[in-house]
C-alpha cells in the first residue's frame, strides 16, 4: 500500500547523519520532497547530491527561533506548502547530575525541547490554516523511564514528548496530526559515544543489558539501525497512519518493557 507522500514537502531537522539521514532517505523513496537541515552542513549537501531534485538542503540552528522561521518562510516560497515536518535534531551529555553542569543541561534542553518546539511551533501554525499536516518528534525510549547518567537527555526528551502531545491536541481539528517516535538503543554516532569497549562487546553489553546499571537488555536481541527508526516515522506521517494522533511508537525491541 502507497505511503501516499509522492511530491509532498517534509522539512527533517538533524538530517545530516544517523536517524535523521535515514528518515530523509526514506521519504524520498517514498515520493516525497524533503528540505534537509542540519547544523552541520556536509551530511544534507551529500543528501542532496545524492538524491538531486528530491532533497533541497539547508543549514540550521533548532535553538534559534528566528532562524527557523525564517527558513521555513523561504522553504514554503521557494518549495510549496510544508506537509511534513520531522523533529531529529538531538543533543545527549552523558552526566550524573550531580556532575551535570549547568551548561550541559541549557544545551541539551535548548536542542532537544526549545528546538522542538520552535520547529513545531513554525510547522503548525502554517498547516493548521492550510487544514491538513504532520509531525513527527523523535524522541528517547529514555523518556519514559530512568536511566542513570542521562537526566538532561531523557528529562528533554520526555518534555518534548508531552510537547508533541498537547500540540497534537490543539491542532487536531484542524486536521494536523502531531506524534513522535521513541528509539531505543540505535547504531548512530550519539550510541557509539557511549560506547567504552570494542563495537562487538559494546552492542553484546547493550542487547544483555548491565544489572548494576538497572539497565534492561533488548528482548529482540538487537540494537536497531537508523532505517527501523525511519520506516516508523514514514509510516506516522503517511496517510496509511491517518487516523494516529498524540501517540509515541516506541522503537526498543522490547528494552523498556514498555514501562
């Protein structure tokens, strides 16, 4: 069954590499057009390369709401009215928290909240008018339960989540669709910062799960690749998921049990 996104617009935030990457690859084979931004812009320049025609990429700073809006100001005139926007873009400093410092907790939320919201916040005002749209916020299994050294990272995610929510709510009689995406462990670049062994004892260590650090294993035996983060998010936005709104799709193989 067609996703039905051919020629549709989607702006994907944190687009250049890991989740972000996929879930612009996976758009465009889907149909869809996608304006990709990063903050770094070699991954969305090769993105565009890559798929030329499809892919219109940009440079962006979630943090900076004037920035956001100005570019979606210029993506909607240079590219059509946006009917997807994809919340990506993510921070993790990895701290106890009475080691966190103050710094790190700004940063992390000023990306993984303020971002979000000033993303979103541009998105939304232009579909609900428009009568028709989707967003999609990719969140943390993290959100949802606790994880020792990760409080900025999954105290972000969990205010992003319930962000997502009640947008979703205000917007829905207008037609927009508002839910996120919550990984797991996932093999990108943040995953492997993690990683204190060689990639074969850091991934055995990750799917047997670490008592000591009250940390369960991953059911499915597996730590996810950026596609399965991706698949779930194209399905969220495509009409197949029509009648989905305010939910988060956990993509752990089971970690959390969904607590």
């Amino acid at each position: 069954m067609s996703a039905g996104l051919e020629n549709r617009l989607a702006l994907v935030t944190g687009a250049g590499r890991g989740i972000g990457a996929a879930v612009v690859t996976a758009l465009v084979q889907e149909g869809a057009r996608v304006l990709a931004t990063d903050l770094d812009t070699a991954g969305v320049e090769a993105l565009a390369a890559a798929h030329p025609g499809r892919v219109t990429a940009r440079p962006l700073d979630v943090t900076d709401a004037r920035a956001v809006e100005a570019l979606v100001d210029e993506a909607e005139r240079a590219l059509g009215p946006l009917d997807i926007a994809v919340n990506v873009a993510g921070i993790l400093r990895y701290a106890n928290v009475v080691d966190l410092t103050d710094e790190d907790w700004a940063a992390t939320f000023a990306v993984n909240t303020d971002g979000v919201f000033h993303v979103s916040r541009a998105a939304a005002r232009r579909m609900a008018a428009r009568g028709a749209g989707s967003i999609v916020t990719v969140a943390s299994n993290a959100a949802g339960i606790p994880r020792a050294g990760l409080a900025a990272y999954a105290a972000s995610k969990a205010a992003a989540v319930m962000f997502t929510k009640c947008l979703g709510l205000e917007v829905a009689a207008q037609g927009v669709r508002c839910n996120t995406v919550s990984p797991g462990s996932t093999l990108t670049d943040m995953q492997r910062a993690l990683w204190t062994d060689d990639a074969e004892d850091s991934v055995r260590r990750v799917v047997e799960g670490d008592l000591a650090a009250h940390r369960t294993g991953i059911p499915l035996g597996r730590i996810a690749d950026p596609s399965d983060i991706a698949d779930a998010v194209v399905f969220l936005v495509s009409d197949r998921a029509r009648h989905i709104t305010l939910h988060d799709l956990y993509v752990d193989g089971g970690a959390t049990l969904r607590a």
